[in-house]
C-alpha cells in the first residue's frame, strides 16, 4: 500500500491540528505512529504530569499536528487523563477530532462517539484493528455507519498500516467541507427538551463557541462548566425552571432519578441501534480465542501470581546482571573523564567543585542508566502486550487488604530499582487518591542506591555466610513496613470508600517495536534531565558545605607535620586526620553538631548524623561520608574491609540496626523527592512526605535500638 509520505517543503499555507481520541487500548498512539516519516515531540500538559504527545506530518499540501490524548471511556473528570481530555476538547483551538475505535469491540467504543457527535466539531472515525475483526469473522459496513452517523467512517489498522492514507485523505476533506450536523438523534422525550431549550436560547440571541443544541444537551446532562458559564447571565433567570421542569420530564420518562444515567441509556440505545445495523458476524462452532487460551494459564487463581513473579524475577535479574556490564565501563570513563578535567585545573578549589562536585554527581546518576533502560523495555512489552492489566487483576484483592490498587504493584516493584522511574510509573494509576498513597509507600521499597549501605553494616557486623540472608531481611522488612504504612494512610490521611476495581482486559497482541522505542527513549532522557540537574547540584552543595570555611591555620600546622613525616603511611595516616578535622569544622560539621542531640536517643554520634543528611542528595553519598569521617578517605566502597572495622569499632550494633532503620524508610535522595513533588502535584505533598517519613523512621529506629540493647 502507499504510504503517507512526509515530504519537506518549505512553505505549506495549510495546516490541520487533530485532537487524537479514544478509549484506552484502542492503538491509537500506533495508529499515528505509523505513519511514515512522523516526527514526534513529547512533553507534558499545562500543569499535569500527563505526557503530551504531538506528532508532526506533511500531506500534499497540508501541514498536520496531531495531539494523542489520553485514553477516556467517557466524558467524565474521574481520572487525571480524562480530565486533561475533557478539557482539551473543550476549551483548547483545534480543528478536526479523528475517534479512534476498536473494530472487533465497537459498541462498547461508541460510548465516547456518541459523545463526541453532540459536540460542535468536525469529527472522522477510525476504525481501528479491522484486520483482527477480519481473523474473527466481524463485518462491519462502514460506508452504511457514514450514513447513519453523518461522520466519515475509515477502516484502518494500526498493525499492517492498512487504510492510514485513506484516513488522512478523509481528514482533509472533512477539513475542507463546511460543519454538518452528525445524526445522533435521542428518543422523542429528550428531543423535545433540547428543542426547547435552543428556542429559548435562538430567541435570547445567546452568543457562544459551542451551538446551541450542544449547550442544551450539556445543560440537561448537568455539566457543572456549562452551568458556570450561564449562571451569571440574564437569562439564567428564566432558563433555570426549563432546565429543573426538563430534567422531570427525561426522569419519568425513564423511570430514574439520575439524569446522567437517563443519558447512558440514551447513548446506549443509539450504540446498539448502529452495531445492530452495520456490524454482522458469522458465527462459527464455539472455540476458545488465543486470548482465552493464555489467559487459562496466566490468570490462572493458583499460578497466576507465581508466574507473574517469575516473570518480574527473571525481569530484575535481566536488569542488574545486564546492566552490570556497562556500569563498570561508565564508571570507568567518569574516572578518566574526571582525572583529564582535573589534571588541566590548577586551582584545588576549582578542580575539586568540578571533579568531586559536578562529574561525580552526573556520573553517579548516569551509571544507572543501564538498568533503567532495561527495566523500562520489560515494563513497555508487559504494558504493550495487555499482561499488566492482568497482574493487577490477580494482585487486586491482595492489595486492597492493605488500602492499595492491584496497580499500585507495578511503581512498588520497580521501586526496587530506582525511585524515580517508580514514582513516574505510578501514573498508571488513574484514581488521584491512590496514585498519591502509592507515591507515599513507594520509599519504603529499598532502591539499589541504599544497597551499598546494607552490603557495607551487613559486612561490618555478621559473617559473609549471614551477609546475604540479612539483606534478604532487610528488603522484606522495607516492603512489609510499606504495607502497614499504608494501611495506617488509608486508615487516616487516605479515608474513604475502596474504588471499585473495574479493568478492561485488552487481547493479547505483539508489541510494536517503534512504540516501544519512543517510550523508552522518551522515558530515560526524561529520568537523565530531572534526575541528572538535581543530583549534580545537590553534588555541589554537598561538596561545598563539606569544603567550606577553610581553616587556613590548621592546613599549615598538618602540612609541617606531613612534611617532617618519614613514612609513607605515616604521611597517609596524618592527611586522614586532617580531612577528618576539616571537615568537623566544615559547615558540614556544624550541622552534624548541632543535630547531634536529636539523635542521640538512637545512639547515633554526630559522624552518622552528618552521613544521614548527606545522603538526603543521595544514598550512594552516605558511604564515601563516612570514609572521610572515620578518617579512611573518601575513596572507599561499602566492601572495604577497614571501614568495615572501623564502623564494626566506633558502632554499636544497636546504632548500626538503628541506622539501618532510618537507611531503609527515610526521605529518598534529592532527585526522587522532586520526581515525587511533580508526580505528586503539589509542593505541599513533598512537606507531607519529609514528616511522615521522618517521624516514621525516627519511631521505627527507636524501637529498634532498644528492643536491641534489651536483648543484646
């Protein structure tokens, strides 16, 4: 077939903008994908964190701009994404909407097409997956559904490309054919309340964008910005006992006291009515689908899960054993990279800030790049080929014993890894309050930058052979407290009634290599920008504090005993214990002096006090910390057996627990806090998030230190 080619010219005096819409799992981001030589940009809506996809195409002489919105069954404000949908189509300039629906499930999509056709725009619908309703013996006659609708009908698919010139062909020509009425008519009773109403509205001369037979019918249907609008103009007066007397009569009539489900009725008799005339299905011997089949296995009540956690099993090892490979070179190059800047710096200052400061910083956050790709491609096929849906399904009444979603599995899973993909995973969940609750628990699932502090006090305390069951320990009892965590939110901060878990199960379908691409591009170079600019200037405030005020006199006074030094570990031994004053006297140390007294009651001294503050910016900076304080360098890695003995010397075992504690609940680095705030939406709920996690760890490793000295 010929492919819609998106040629370069210089000037093109057309241009269309498409609002993309349809329900979730329609392939509507495939579909416009598929078109040959599209170029994405990707961002997000005006004050949400809802991706905003455009894509940019040249036909014949027309310019094209095509806004993917989010996934809507209906015109409702429930979710975030219906909610920025909503709004886009209602307020925002655009001029012709393509609905995009699934062939071999249309009477369920025209839910949101009857809704769409009583707007006043320009509207074509696509027919998506005819090349599946094809495989199921499923005929729809499109050509008829255009005449009864009063729409263009287009039957394409995403997954052979077939029909997509056709589409844009009949986009054009929609563009460029003057606005008709699409032929949604309503049952006799509520034809004669809109009728009414736009009388009374043509009689007023009621200037508005949309027509008048739009606003009657989001009046009757009790839209509250509808309602916003009128009720400060003159004729609301008279317009309000119509709206009260119409809404009787369309209740009677159907036998209800809900307006809105007066309407459902109403869009449903008309989806029927056209499924009844334009779709026919030969009906074969009865015999279970491929979906049915795989489902039989993968939903199964007694291996479902087990097979899902072999899945995600095999997913991490995948992204710590792969990912481990070019760690070592990254890690590498950053060394290099960082010793050839620093060896053309002369000022110490200077070349430490840069050094120690900003490629550290960046390449502490680029040296997990690795895993996150990774973790991202597995989530993508998992997503892409309708198995989440499923594991939220079997996970779902686990959860809800702990006031979570079966979804909320998915971010605490991948919490594990990394925080930040976690907290932007979470945006799966569609309902506001239990996206935020899983926000909350998500710190509570240890990241892999907290593992060389529990590899560092594992090895400082036990024997190699107990190492490992303790770290095991130690994760299970981070999950585990996230979930009496939120259980007590839900209980207190999160109250109210359990959502309703209602899914759609979409068929099983092979991912498309390009969507997946264009996901987990955009996902990791959104994780380097966030996470790359605060951990590096959180680097530099570190380092600054750690470096600042110079204490001159005492540099002098170590130099001269340095100098007269005969060995070479001598020498070493003295310039540890000047770092280790310096940075006593560093504001650094101030700090850690004056927050001394708070921790005390965990048995913590203001060396470890200053190792938790540090590792505010990042859990990875706690152990390099405490090598300089406990005089061994910075230069050290949580498997360096002399700041094992060091901590195993100058800790008690009842800290080293307590240390663990506050390690494993309290505020997750920088970069993820602000991941957090904007996944959260408010700064408020970064506020909530420092209390609630720091009180949660200080009582938690209060507990824990003297339940410890109790026993020891």
């Amino acid at each position: 077939m010929k492919q819609v080619e998106a040629k370069s010219c210089p000037i093109i005096a057309n241009h269309i903008k498409v609002a993309l819409v349809g329900q979730p799992n329609v392939g509507k981001s495939m579909l416009i994908n598929s078109v040959s030589n599209a170029h994405l940009h990707v961002g997000n809506f005006s004050g949400v964190t809802v991706d905003k996809t455009e894509v940019l195409f040249d036909y014949k002489e027309y310019h094209f701009t095509v806004v993917d919105l989010p996934g809507t069954y209906a015109f409702t404000d429930y979710t975030i994404e219906e909610r920025v949908t909503h709004e886009y189509l209602c307020a925002e300039n655009y001029d012709i909407i393509i609905n995009v629906v699934d062939s071999t499930n249309l009477e369920k999509n025209l839910q949101l097409t009857s809704e769409l056709l009583t707007m006043s725009k320009k509207v074509v619908i696509a027919l998506n997956m005819s090349d599946e309703a094809k495989k199921e013996n499923i005929e729809i006659d499109a050509t008829y559904m255009e005449e009864l609708i009063g729409v263009p009908c287009v039957k394409v698919s995403a997954a052979t490309k077939e029909g997509i010139e056709d589409l844009i062909e009949a986009v054009t020509l929609k563009h460029e054919s003057e606005k008709n009425k699409p032929k949604l008519i309503f049952s006799e009773p509520v034809e004669e309340e809109i009728s009414q109403i736009v009388w009374y509205l043509d009689k007023h001369k009621f200037k508005a964008e949309n027509s008048h037979r739009n606003i009657a019918i989001n009046l009757l249907k009790g839209n509250k910005k509808t309602y916003a609008k009128l009720h400060d103009e003159p004729i609301w007066v008279e317009l309000q006992p119509i709206l009260i007397e119409a809404s009787r009569h369309i209740e009677l009539h159907h036998d209800s006291d809900d307006i809105k489900e007066a309407f459902a009725e109403e869009y449903a008799s008309f989806n029927r009515g056209i499924v009844a005339e334009v779709v026919k299905q030969k009906h074969q011997q009865e015999k279970k689908t491929v979906t049915e089949k795989i489902d039989s296995i993968l939903i199964h009540p007694v291996l479902g899960i087990p097979i899902f956690l072999f899945f995600m099993w095999s997913l991490f090892q995948l992204t710590f054993e792969i990912g481990a490979i070019p760690m070592d070179y990254i890690d590498m190059f950053f060394s290099w990279f960082g010793d050839t800047i620093g060896s053309t710096i002369a000022n110490d200052d200077i070349r430490s800030l840069i050094v120690d400061g900003i490629i550290a910083g960046v390449g502490a956050v680029v040296l997990f790049v690795p895993n996150i790709i990774i973790l991202f491609i597995g989530i993508a096929l998992l997503e892409s080929t309708g198995y989440m849906s499923r594991v939220a399904f079997l996970l779902d009444g686990f959860f809800h014993k702990f006031g979570l979603h079966g979804q909320s599995f998915i971010p605490l899973v991948t919490g594990f890894g990394c925080s930040i993909p976690a907290y932007m995973s979470a945006r799966i969940l569609k309902n506001d309050r239990d996206r935020l609750l899983t926000l909350f628990i998500i710190g509570f699932m240890s990241c892999g930058a907290r593992l060389p502090v529990y590899v560092l006090f594992a090895g400082a305390f036990f024997s190699p052979e107990m190492a490992g069951n303790i770290l095991f320990v130690i994760y299970i009892s981070g999950a585990m407290l996230g979930l009496i965590a939120a259980k007590v939110l839900k209980l207190t901060a999160f109250k109210g009634v359990d959502e309703p878990f209602v899914m759609e199960m979409p068929k099983y379908r092979l991912p498309s290599v390009k969507l997946i691409w264009h996901t987990v591009l955009t996902k990791t170079m959104m994780y380097l920008k966030k996470a790359g600019t605060f951990i590096a200037a959180a680097s530099m405030l570190v380092w600054f504090l750690s470096n600042y005020p110079h204490n001159l006199a005492l540099e002098e006074s170590y130099a001269s005993k340095i100098e007269v030094a005969v060995d070479t570990s001598t020498k070493e031994d003295l310039k540890f214990e000047l770092d280790e004053l310096l940075l006593e006297q560093s504001y650094l140390g101030t700090i850690g002096k004056f927050s001394e007294p708070l921790f005390a009651p965990l048995g913590f001294d203001w060396k470890m006090s200053v190792a938790l503050q540090t590792g505010l910016a990042a859990k990875e900076v706690v152990v390099s910390t405490l090598g300089v304080l406990y005089s061994l360098g910075g230069d050290v890695d949580e498997e360096n057996n002399s700041l094992m003995g060091a901590i195993s010397q100058n800790i008690s075992f009842a800290s080293a627990i307590a240390f663990i504690v506050v390690i494993m609940i309290y505020l997750p680095c920088l970069a993820a806090s602000v991941v957090f705030t904007r996944e959260a939406g408010h700064i408020k709920y970064f506020f909530y998030l420092f209390a609630f996690t720091s009180i949660v760890a200080y009582v938690m490793a209060f507990i824990a230190y003297n339940v410890t000295l109790f026993l020891t």
